[in-house]
C-alpha cells in the first residue's frame, strides 16, 4: 500500500508511533492490584513499545531511500549504511535514557540497549563487511570500534559501575562496639585509660 502524507509524518507514524506511544502511557497509568502483576505488564508493554519505535525508525528509513518502491526495491549500499548507523544510534539512546524511565522497566530498556548493540556488531560483520573493499573497510570497522567502546563505558557509568577511573573507598576497621572507631591506651599518672577517637 502506498504511504500516505509527508516524511516522519505519515500514515507509517500513526501505524507504529502511536501504539508505542499509547503503550508508553499505559505503563504510568496501570495500577498494582491483585489481578495484575505490574511488573510483567510494564515489561510487556516496554517490550512492545521499543520494538514499535524501532520498526518505525527503519521503515521511515526505507521510505526515504525507496519511495513508492520500499516494498520490493532491492537495499541498496547507502541504505544498509543508513541501518547500521541508525542501530548504533539507537543503542546508545536507549543506554543513555534508561535511568529515566520508570523504575520497573529500567533495566530491561538498558538491556535492550545492549540487544541492539549486539545486533549491530553482528550486522557489521556478517553483511556491511562483505560490500566493503581495502580502506573503507578498515575505516568502517575502526569507527564501529571506537564507537562500540565508547557505548560499553557509557553502560558501565550508566548500569550502577561508577567512574571506572575513582579508586575505591578506604575500608574502614571495625574495633571496638562502633565501626570505625579505634581505641588507644593512655597513662594518666598510675591510672590506665583508653582514648575513644576515629
């Protein structure tokens, strides 16, 4: 079928952005009661949700570089480009707003940023790599890298790793009845005391 209005708002918009954005609605609005697990239902709705906003990204993708003819055109070299980078895009935004979504779905949305990463390492390797010849193989594959590296330091900060370059906190020794705190022994004239410092 044909795609009606114009790019980014067209009927593919109402077909995958607003289910998604329906279900995202739902996940504040759905209470905990005892017929409802609220945890299973955020996660299926966050499932459904990110799945819709990915199809949506790739298929607007394919009606930029296709037209009328995304449905049987063959993909061609730029395009399959435009998907990779799109996937590394991806995965980094859903890494990067995962501390912001509701709780009960935070971990699964930084997951799914792994997933898509994931997928994007493979993808590079499996399809771009065999349309690719000499230098700009190299390159494409040293830009993967470095972006690769860049997404795995970012979910380290992100997931609840901290700075990977702070040194860790001195251990306190526990002594006495309070950790901490360390007694030392003092002479007071012919009397023995002990002092009570940290």
């Amino acid at each position: 079928e044909l795609v009606r209005g114009p790019i980014l708002f067209n009927s593919l918009a109402i077909t995958y952005l607003a289910p998604a954005a329906l279900f995202v609605l739902a996940i504040r609005l759905i209470p905990n009661t005892h017929l409802l697990n609220r945890n299973v239902v955020h996660a299926a709705l966050g499932v459904l949700s990110i799945l819709l906003t990915l199809a949506w990204i790739f298929v607007t993708a394919r009606h930029i570089w296709q037209g009328a003819a995304m449905a049987t055109a063959a993909i061609l070299p730029g395009e399959q480009t435009t998907y990779t980078v799109l996937m590394v895009i991806l995965g980094a935004a859903t890494i990067w707003v995962s501390p912001l979504v509701p709780a009960t779905v935070r971990d699964l949305t930084r997951r799914a940023g792994l997933i898509v990463v994931g997928a994007t390492i493979a993808k590079a390797l499996l399809i771009d790599a065999s349309g690719l010849q000499g230098l700009a193989r190299v390159l494409s594959f040293l830009i993967l890298g470095l972006a690769l590296t860049a997404l795995a330091w970012a979910d380290r900060r992100i997931g609840g790793g901290g700075d990977p370059d702070a040194a860790p906190a001195e251990k306190r020794t526990e002594t006495g009845s309070h950790a901490g705190w360390r007694f030392y022994p003092m002479t007071l004239g012919r009397h023995s005391c002990y002092a009570y410092c940290n």
